[in-house]
C-alpha cells in the first residue's frame, strides 16, 4: 500500500493514506510526508468508512491492501475454526470498502485489492489464507460487472519482502529463501514490484475483472 501510494505521488495524484495502524500511518507520515493526506481508518468500521468515503468524494482511485487483521496458518485439521474464521476479516473490509465506496467513485474510476497466490495453489498450512484469497478473487469477478463502466481488479502477489514478515536476520533470510524455493524467480518480490502491478492495473483503462499475478512464477509447476 505504501509503495503505491508513492508511485501515484510521483505521477501527481492527490494520494490519502488510510490505515487502522499508527505504526504504518508514521511510516507513510516518514516516507511521504505532505506529499499525501493521512488518516485513521479501519476497514470493519462501516460507519467510519462511510463518513471518510463521504468525506473525500469525489475520487477516481481506490486500492485497499489491508489484511484485515491475523491471518490463521497451521494444518486445517488442527486448525482453532475461530482463526480460520477471523482470516475472513480481510474479505469483509474488501467488501466494506467496494460497497462504501463505488457510490463515490468517479465514472471511469477503478477499484484494486490485493490477493495472493496461495489463491490458486496453496502450500500445506495455508488453507484459510488459500480461501480467503479465493473469495476475495471470486468477490471481485461477481461485482465487475455491477461496477462497470467502473474498474476492478485483484493483484495477486507471491512472497514478497516486507515488514508482515517479523524474523529478521539470517533467520529471514532462510524463511524467504525456504517460501520461494518452488517459484520460477528463487527470490522474494519487493513492494515496489507490486506496487507496479497495481499502478497497472490503475492505469489501464481497458482492464477490468482480472488478476494481476506479481509471484515469480510461483504458481507454475
């Protein structure tokens, strides 16, 4: 989100940054400074979206990369059914944002959410994130053609190397190297390289209803 958020700057869109997290509202406040609006929002708080989204209207944007909160991973069969559950947190404030916030967006405005390719092959250990990533990519497919002339889009990235990864070290270095291991380019991605692939996804007015894979290749054999 950051990273696109910067590379909209550097294109001269009037950027806001919005997030739940006072951690990463400083890190946009250090990194962008002016350069955007920053404000406090949590995308399961429906009324304060609403208001924000109100607030702010018209806009012709709208990216949300927000992971709605924990995630669950582990074997499914051990797996506490409230952790698969609360991983649909992500998908709700997905839904939040699009239903809150198509009213507002410009005719030729676009949506883009963020995915990711345990969506469409999934590692063992991985089923609530693999189906969370399903139904915001099916969610997306069902309501393009509600949108449309209006855009929207998934980008759906592999292992990518950023802070939601907390090891550091040489104990991250073996963790990312051990997560792309099965990927074509035996790498992590950067922010950067996602953030390209949502600006894409932006910019091109003639995309709708699809997802953008920015994974290395990770889901080839």
């Amino acid at each position: 989100g950051l990273a696109a958020a910067r590379l909209l700057v550097e294109r001269g869109a009037a950027v806001t940054v919005m997030s739940r997290s006072s951690a990463n509202r400083a890190a946009a406040e250090a990194e962008l400074g002016s350069a955007v609006t920053i404000r406090e929002l949590d995308v399961l708080d429906r009324e304060g979206m609403a208001r924000t989204f109100a607030e702010l209207a018209p806009f012709d944007i709208l990216v949300n990369a927000a992971t709605g909160g924990e995630r669950a991973v582990g074997p499914f069969l051990r797996m506490d059914l409230d952790g698969f559950q609360g991983s649909f947190r992500k998908l709700w404030g997905y839904v939040n944002t699009v239903r809150l916030g198509a009213e507002h967006l410009s005719a030729n405005g676009c949506v883009v959410l963020v995915s990711g390719s345990p969506a469409r092959k999934c590692a063992l250990g991985m089923a609530a994130i693999s189906t969370v990533g399903n139904a915001v990519e099916g969610f997306m497919r069902a309501v393009a053609p509600e949108l449309a002339p209006r855009r929207i889009n998934v980008v759906s990235p592999g292992t990518i190397d950023t802070p939601m990864f907390p090891v550091q070290g040489e104990a991250r270095e073996k963790f990312l190297a051990n997560a792309t291991a099965g990927a074509l380019l035996k790498r992590p991605g950067t922010a950067d390289e996602v953030a390209q692939g949502i600006l894409f996804a932006i910019e091109n007015d003639y995309v709708t209803g699809s997802v953008i894979d920015v994974d290395g290749g990770a889901l080839l054999p």
